[in-house]
C-alpha cells in the first residue's frame, strides 16, 4: 500500500524550552516540508506543569483576568497556565460542533496541520466571562497564523479585549503577515524552524532559523 506521504523521519530536533530541553521529532506534511512536532499530551504532565508556569510568568505583567485556549492541543496550555496564574476559569475554543455549540460564535481557520477549513466556536454562554475583560489567548504552537489570528477575533467578537497571546513555540514566521499588527501580542517560551529536504536529510530552512 502506498502512503499518502513520506515516511516519518527518525531525525529529531532539540529545543530550550525556557530552561527544558525537548527533542521534537522531525515529521514530513508534505514531499518537501517537514515540522518539529510538539504533541504536547504525549509530554507528561512535568512539562505542562513547566510550561504553565513559565507562561504564567510571562503573562503576568500583562494582567490578564482570564485564559482563553483552543482545542485540542491548546487544552493542556490553557489549563496549565491558568492554575499557575492562580485564576479559575478558563474559556475553551471548540472544534468539533457540539450538540449544545448550535449557536456558537464561529471563526473559519486552516491549520498547517490539519486538511481543509476548520471551524472555531464559542460558546455562547462563555461570553459572559470574556465580555469587558482582560484576556490572554494561548496555545501550544503558532505556525501559520490561522488558529490564533481565529481566537483573537472571537475574543473580540465576545467583547473582550486581547492583551497578550501566549505560544509555546512560534514556528517560522508565517505568522506574522496572517496576524499584522497583532503579531505583538504573541509571548513564546522558544522557536523552531521549519524543514526542507537536503542530501542529509530534513534541514532546517535558513529563513524560518532564528
Ligand atoms: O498557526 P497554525 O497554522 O494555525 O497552527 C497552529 C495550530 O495547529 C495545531 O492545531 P491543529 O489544527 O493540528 O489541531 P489540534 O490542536 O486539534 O490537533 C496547534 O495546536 C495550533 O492550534
Ligand atoms: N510543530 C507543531 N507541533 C504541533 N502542532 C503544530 N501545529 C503547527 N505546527 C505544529
């Protein structure tokens, strides 16, 4: 049977996570594309507890009064860094149109990883914990743009206003033409590139190095 894309690699590549080394590895989307895959559930809870409280550091300052994360992998994030802030609750953007999400304020995004538009919803009856407020996006990874440039503007659609955006890791720099002037927003804890075919195998493409 013929694979609709390449192998994965066995290449990894190590990253500072803000004082935790990680070995990503190295995994093809496409015949000359490769990302440094951050599956954060598959991490252990020492890393989230680590991540939550460096972002939580970071965020800090800018005071935010609520976290807002996005499903699936912006879960953990959003938890982790809310229990490190010392805050409560916390606002989950959905995925998957639930039964009770019929009226959900909605946003389309297209993710590096995933095929097709996808929708963002919102609760509606989470708006009331946004409305007025001071409130910081998170999620594990910002690479294209979409997904974040998706919760600000439905942060904004429920009134809130967006004081910070906190990533684990920027990826490249797609992301700061989808996301203009907002691309001030983001707080990361590091960067990784993205990969390119070389006669040794994935190589970090000098553009989206640094
Ligand atoms: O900047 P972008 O190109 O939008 O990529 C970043 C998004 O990609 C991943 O989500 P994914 O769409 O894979 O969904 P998942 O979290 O449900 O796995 C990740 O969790 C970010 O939300
Ligand atoms: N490197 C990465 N790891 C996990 N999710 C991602 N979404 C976009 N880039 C990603």
């Amino acid at each position: 049977m013929k694979l609709p894309l390449p192998a994965a690699s066995d290449q990894t590549w190590n990253v500072d996570v803000d004082g935790r080394e990680i070995d990503l590895p190295i995994v093809p989307i496409s015949e000359d594309l490769a990302i440094a895959l951050l599956m954060i559930i598959d991490v252990g809870v020492r890393f989230g507890e680590h991540v939550g409280a460096r972002l939580a550091e970071k965020l800090r300052p800018h005071d935010p009064e609520i976290i807002v994360g996005t499903a699936t992998l912006g879960i953990p994030v959003a938890i982790e860094t809310t229990r490190a802030l010392g805050l409560d609750n916390y606002v989950i953007l959905q995925k998957s149109p639930k039964i009770h999400l019929g009226d959900a304020l909605t946003q389309t995004i297209t993710s590096i990883t995933s095929t097709g538009d996808q929708r963002l919803l919102l609760d509606r009856r989470a708006v009331p914990l946004l409305e007025g407020r001071r409130v910081a996006v998170v999620d594990d990874v910002v690479a294209s743009g979409s997904s974040l440039k998706g919760s600000i503007e439905l942060v904004r659609q429920a009134g809130g206003t967006v004081v910070a955006a906190g990533v684990i890791l920027t990826e490249a720099r797609d992301w700061e033409e989808t996301l203009g002037a907002d691309a001030e927003l983001i707080v990361p804890l590091a960067h990784i590139p993205q990969f390119s075919r070389g006669p040794n195998g994935w190589e970090p493409d000098p553009a989206t190095f640094r």
